[in-house]
C-alpha cells in the first residue's frame, strides 16, 4: 500500500495502547484556503487520521451536516483535482498522517478510474471508502485500486449478517469501518453495547483494525466507542462546526479544530479494550 501509513499508524496506536481518531472533514469546505488550513491543522489537534470527503451533488448516505458541506464545497469551486492538490499540499509538511479518500464512485469515474488512481498515489492518498460499490463490483474500483497500492477500506453495517460479512471483508484493507447505527450520517447515537457485540464480531472474520463511525458528537462518546473499538471516526459534528462558524462570524478553522482537540482528549482517557489487538 502507498508507504503503508494505515498500517504504521496503527500498529504505533497498538503499541501505546490506545484507539485512534479519525477525523472527517470535507475537502474544499467551506473554501479552498480555509479547508487547507484545516486539514493542515488535524493532526496536532489530535487526529490520528484524516478522511477527506470528495464533494459530490448527491451524497445519499449522508445526512444534512455532510450534504451541506459538500454543496459548500461545490460553490467554492471544488473539484476532484483539487481534492488532490489538497492532498499533495499536505504531504509537503506532513508524511505521517494517513489520508483516506471517502465518497462515491461517480466523481472517480467522471476523473477517469486508471487516471484518478495513479494521481491519487502520486498525490499521497493512502486508501478510499466508496460507499456506493459493493463487493460484487469490486472489478469497477476495488481491484484496480489494490494493484494500485491504495487501501480499499469496506463499510460493515448493523445489517451485514454472517452470510454477507465474509465478502464484505474479500478485498478490503488498511482497515475496516463498522457503522454504528443504521441510515444516514449524523443522526442518532450510537449504543455501545451494541457497538461493542459488532466489534468482536467482526474481529472473528479480519485481523484488520476496526474503526467505528456513524453519530459520535462529544468527547464521551469517542471515549465509549474507542473503549470497544481500534478507532473512534467523527464527521458530521466536524463539518456542522463549519457551518456554525459562518453563521456565527467565528474561525471555522479554530472551531474545527477546537472540537478535534476535545474528541482527542476523550479517545485518549480511554481504557484499552480488553481485546483490542
């Protein structure tokens, strides 16, 4: 995979006994200058990843939060090359820091699939969750972006049944994403119980770190899920701090980043799953 970030950063994250924090924002939000600085700004807030979303007019996944930023995005004059300049740019002050790509196949392939790959690699892009391909086309992005070297992390959801998790998990690496609740982002919380009963689950089909995302919108609640889980992921909170930030006449920028420092804080008080790897 492209220097193995995703596998280095969590093996360290093993190696001092805790989860991670993957933070969500949208590339572009809610401008070019502005979204950089955020970017730039995440992991010495205390991100450990960065998922960058690649705006697109119809994020059906998502819930209001993300949809909004992704239109805000789109108005500044975002696009899928310089979602990649962004990239780049970081990797100019930053080797470390995994960054996953995440958002939907039609904007991959309007780019052009074998075009999009090779600069996503060139750019420092470490891996991709495409939310809209199934396992079954695994052909169409998934093979091409392994031999590619990019990590193609694969979505578990509340619903994936034992007979459907085995080809869920075919193919995918760098890590997997469980999402905690059933529906669209940002709109319930997540029970850790439940959470925590997928986890081991999932556990006994991949020996890939399991990320949990969907609905976690505090400190404490990326402390329960990081209890249970190799990371804890954040978006919608994030992206919705933008659009308060504009609408209050205050630095999207600190108040991103502000909430990140705090989310960091929670996931790193928490204890170390008992069978976290």
């Amino acid at each position: 995979m492209t220097d193995d970030r995703i596998e280095r950063r969590f093996a360290a994250l093993r190696a001092e006994g805790r989860a991670g924090l993957v933070a969500f924002v949208t590339a572009g939000d809610p401008d070019a200058e502005t979204s950089r600085a955020i970017v730039e700004g995440l992991p010495a807030a205390g991100a450990d990843l960065i998922e960058l979303g690649m705006p697109f007019t119809d994020p059906m996944a998502d819930g209001p939060a993300i949809q909004a930023a992704g239109l805000r995005a789109l108005a500044a004059g975002a696009n899928m090359r310089r979602t990649l300049e962004l990239v780049r740019d970081f990797r100019t002050g930053d080797d470390a820091t995994p960054i996953v790509l995440m958002g939907y196949f039609n904007p991959i392939h309007s780019y052009g699939v074998d075009a999009f790959l090779a600069d996503a690699r060139e750019a420092g892009v470490d891996g991709l969750i495409v939310v809209d391909l199934p396992a079954e086309e695994d052909a169409e992005l998934c093979l091409p972006a392994l031999a590619a070297g990019l990590d193609f992390i694969r979505l578990a959801t509340p619903t994936t049944d034992d007979r459907r998790l085995p080809k869920v998990i075919t193919n995918t690496s760098g890590f997997v994403y469980y999402v905690s609740i059933a529906g669209i982002t940002g709109t319930a919380a997540p029970d850790v119980d439940s959470v925590a009963a997928a986890v081991a689950r999932l556990r006994r089909y991949t020996d890939l770190p399991v990320a949990v995302g969907f609905g976690i919108r505090d400190a404490d609640q990326a402390a329960a899920i990081a209890g249970v889980a190799d990371a804890a992921v954040v978006g919608s909170v994030l992206v919705g701090r933008v659009a308060d930030a504009l609408a209050g006449g205050t630095s999207p920028v600190e108040g991103v980043l502000g909430l990140v420092r705090e989310l960091a804080s929670g996931v790193r008080r928490a204890a170390r799953g008992a069978d976290r790897g």
